[in-house]
C-alpha cells in the first residue's frame, strides 16, 4: 500500500470515526459522588502518577479524601502531585507522596512500615500499578518483570497492610485486573517464566493471578469487615502500552483508533472510584466488575484449589513464610 492510499484511507476512516466519537461521547456517563463522601478517609492508590491511577487520585481529592500516591519515581510523582492538587480546586483532600517501586520487595516493606508508623488508618488500598508486556527482565528479587510487579508486589502490600485495614473497617480493598487474564495460565512448573517467555501470556498470567488473589482473599477476610473486589477497566489510552511496537506508518492510524476506541483514563478509572467510594459496594467482597457492575469470571479465574497454592507459593516467594 502506497502512502498516499495510507494516508487516504486514515484521513478517510477519521472523519467517520471522529463523528462516531463525538456522539458517543454525549452518551458517556461518570458516575459522581456528594463531595465530602471521603472526607476523613485515607485511600492509597499505587501507580498513581499517571493514567487510571492519576485519574482515580483526582476524583477521591474532589470527594475530599486523604490520598497517599505510591509512586516509584520522585519527580514523576510531584509533577502530578502538582497538576492534581490544581485540577481539584480549592476544596479538595489531602495529597501525599510515598516511594513505592513494587519491582523490589525491599521498597515494598519500607512503605509499609512507614504507612503503619504515620497512619492512624487506612480505609482503602487500591492496587492499580502494573507493567504491561515488557520485554524479559526481572525485578530486584529475581522474579519475571510483570508476575512480580503486578501480582507479587502488591501481594506483599496487601499482606502487609491488613492489620491496618482490619483495624480501620469497614474498609476496601480495589485489585485493577484486566480482561486479558482469558488468556492466561497458571503454571505452577515456570512460575518465573524461565523455561519459556511470551510478554503477552505472562501479562495475561500475572492478571488472571490478580484475580485469584482476590478470591483467595476475600475468604480469608470473611467477618473482618475489609472487602476485597477485582474490576477490569477495558482498552483504556494511557502509557502502559509503551513497550508494544507499532510500524512507523501504522502509527497515525493508531493513534487516531485509540482516541476513537479507547477509553480515557477517568473513564477507564471508573470502576476504581465505584468501589472505592460507592455505598452500593458496601459489603460485597470476592467479585469482578467492569464499568461498575458485577462481571462474570471465567472458572479459572475462580478455582479454590488454584487459587489457594498460588497464595502458598506468592507467600514463599515473597518471604512470608519458608
């Protein structure tokens, strides 16, 4: 295909698509809260600097929540920080910076310990951090890049919190999956992905186990009053896309389907919000939602046996027991 048929057929198809995302827009509706609903409360969400988590942080500031951002970067942090507190206007929560680098277990141990040392309480944890098919590498502790960001990290950080969150009930906790774990298997004899890699499969591996945690764990969380729910947030347009190689000449017709098709971070941030702060998820635990209701898993993703020898395994690897 020549480049002037390319660029033809983009500019052709965009107008089309344009119109078709300006009308649907008009139908788009965000769920809003009373402000004030989260005054008192404090909400850590991870990978909070940037896309569903920044959007997720903005909307709990309006409803006057206290938000501790666990970000791995300094800078990166403090610059959204800035943007946030500005977008919430006057009347806004609180916003507070902690180094969080889910890729070292080290990293994760410290900002408990000081979350726990500082704060009186904790009535949400919204696990939303993750790595998105990289390509092989692993993390400080040794573990395959995406299982140990997206699963092992915040496994610990869960584990680690719940005396917090216990002691702060009612309280909630937010696991941010994603459709692709359909594609995924537990294997249990390369864990690691050592004997074999597909960044594609171990994303879709790392966010079926997001979704067995939450099954195991909201077992074990049974007549505590912390619930624990998973959600899927859809295609949403933010960077965790950065590793995927788009040909140079594809990319105009990328971008344009991506403004088209994909959601934007607050919508994609949605669901997070709903379970963070609606009083129509009080109480429910142990389930699944994308855009604010309750989805259907499949059996993999809610099998007892799976999901409890993936909990005894997360617990080894992470140092919890030997």
């Amino acid at each position: 295909m020549s480049t002037a048929v390319l660029l033809a057929a983009v500019l052709g198809g965009g107008v089309i698509l344009l119109a078709r995302r300006y009308f649907s827009r008009s139908s788009a509706q965000i769920i809003r809260y009373s402000a004030g609903m989260m005054r008192g409360k404090t909400v850590i969400v991870t990978g909070a600097n940037s896309g569903i988590g920044k959007a997720t942080v903005a909307e709990l500031l309006k409803l006057q929540a206290r938000v501790i951002m666990g970000c791995r970067d300094q800078q990166r942090a403090e610059e959204a920080a800035r943007e946030l507190r500005q977008e919430a206007g006057s009347d806004q929560g609180e916003v507070v910076i902690k180094l969080l680098d889910l890729a070292s277990l080290k990293s994760v141990n410290s900002f408990c310990e000081e979350v726990i040392k500082e704060e009186p309480r904790l009535d949400v944890l919204i696990n939303n951090a993750g790595v998105y098919q990289c390509p092989y590498t692993k993390t400080e502790d040794g573990f395959e890049m995406q299982l140990g960001v997206n699963h092992l990290g915040h496994f610990l950080l869960t584990h680690l919190l719940l005396d917090l969150l216990k002691k702060s009930a009612p309280s909630r906790i937010v696991v941010v999956s994603s459709k692709l774990y359909k594609y995924g298997e537990i294997n249990f004899d390369d864990l690691n992905s050592e004997l074999s890699y597909n960044k594609s499969f171990a994303y879709s591996r790392s966010k079926l186990a997001n979704l067995l945690f939450t099954h195991e764990l909201s077992k074990r969380l049974e007549e505590t009053g912390v619930t624990v729910n998973a959600l899927t947030p859809g295609i949403v347009r933010t960077n965790l896309g950065r590793h995927i190689n788009i040909p140079l000449l594809a990319k105009p017709l990328f971008n344009l389907a991506s403004w088209v098709f994909f959601k934007t971070p607050l919508e994609g941030a949605e669901s997070s919000i709903y379970l963070a702060c609606s009083p129509d998820a009080e109480g429910v635990s142990g389930k699944c939602f994308a855009n604010c209701k309750e989805e259907e898993l499949l059996p993999k993703a809610v099998d007892d046996s799976v999901a409890r020898k993936l909990w005894d395994i997360s617990e080894v690897m992470v140092g919890l027991t030997k």
